[in-house]
C-alpha cells in the first residue's frame, strides 16, 4: 500500500505545482507552450516573392495543384523530397511565375489552417490538464480524509488510490505530448519557409 501512496504524492505535486495554473502570456491563458504563441504565420517572415494577391484561391480550381499541395504541406512528405517535387513542378510549368505564386499561396493557405488546428488542439489539453489537476487535487484531499478515519476503510482507500494512479498517469502523459506538440507549429513555420524559399529561387 506504501509504494502507492508515494506514488500519488510524487505525480500530486506535478499536478499541485502550478504548472498548468500560469499562462506565459496572459493574453493567451490557455496556451500550454514555453514557446510564444503567433496565432498565423506572417506572410512577409516566409515570402520575399512577388505579390500573391491576383491569384489568392485559384490553386484550389487545379485538381493537380491541389493534390501537390496536400502532399507538399504533409509533415509526413520529407521536407527534401517535397523541396524536390515543388522544384519539378514549377521549373516544369510553362508560366513559371504563376506557378509558383499559385504553388506557394496553397501551402501557406494550408499550413497555415494546420497550424491552427494543432494550436487549438493544444489549448483545449490544456483546458483538459487544469480539470484534471482539480480532480486529482480533489481525490487527494478525499484519499487523505480516508486515511485519517478510525477505523479506516480499506477497501474505499484502495479504490480511491487506484482511481488516483490512473489519474495522474493520465495527466502525465497528456504533458508529455504537450511537450512534443509544442515543437509542431515552429516545424511547420520553417517548412513553410523552406518550401517558399524554393519556390522563389525556380520562379526567378
């Protein structure tokens, strides 16, 4: 019984120490990451090309353009392979420019509507890991109450020490995704700035 009544009260003060009480920006209370949150990606910090204005949706009127983006923009494309096939793309269009302006504005039509889904996944973890360390919180303080009863009940003790292993394993593997996911939109910044460097280069 010892072995888990020190392992609740190791994961309690995981989930007692704050971590998930503090945003680092308080414009963003739900924001889970050390890294700054940019909500979109700023089209002047990832393309120095010409103006995309004129063409703005029309990549989504080419059946074939429209499959290269999606497989361009997926993390799971290797980011030199799809350096590669956008190079192929463009330098093999008879209109270059177009081509690669209508290439480009898909992808950061796209990646950015990625990177706002994984934001927003992240935020409502968050919500999830502030529920969470109430209920373990909670749990706790109704485990410790148990404990001090005379005589104790053994069997709710029991109960109530599994419910909180689970729990606080729960919690904790939420943070650790957290953690990784974290890394996604910065990821998806720099393949964004990759691809459209490419792009650019074969455009001129």
């Amino acid at each position: 019984m010892s072995w888990r009544i020190t392992m609740i009260g190791a994961l309690i003060a995981v989930a007692a120490s704050g971590e998930f009480s503090l945003a680092a920006d308080p414009r963003f209370p739900d924001w889970p990451c050390a890294q700054a949150k940019v909500p979109e990606i700023s089209l002047p910090a990832v393309w120095a090309g010409p103006s995309l204005d004129d063409v703005q949706d029309k990549w989504k009127d080419d059946a074939k353009l429209a499959a290269l983006v999606a497989r361009l923009a997926a993390r799971r494309t290797p980011l030199e392979e799809a350096q590669k096939d956008a190079s192929e793309f463009i330098t093999s269009s008879t209109d270059k420019l177009a081509a690669g302006k209508q290439l480009f504005a898909g992808l950061f039509d796209t990646l950015n509507a990625q990177r706002s889904s994984v934001m927003n996944g992240l935020e409502r973890v968050m919500r999830k890991q502030r529920t969470a360390a109430e209920k373990i919180r909670s749990d706790t303080l109704a485990l410790q109450a148990l404990q001090d009863a005379s005589p104790p009940d053994q069997p709710k003790i029991d109960e109530l020490s599994n419910q909180l292993i689970w729990e606080t394993r729960i919690f904790e593997d939420r943070r650790r995704v957290v953690k990784f996911v974290c890394d996604v939109p910065t990821t998806i910044d720099q393949r964004l700035f990759a691809l459209g460097r490419v792009i650019q280069q074969e455009m001129e």
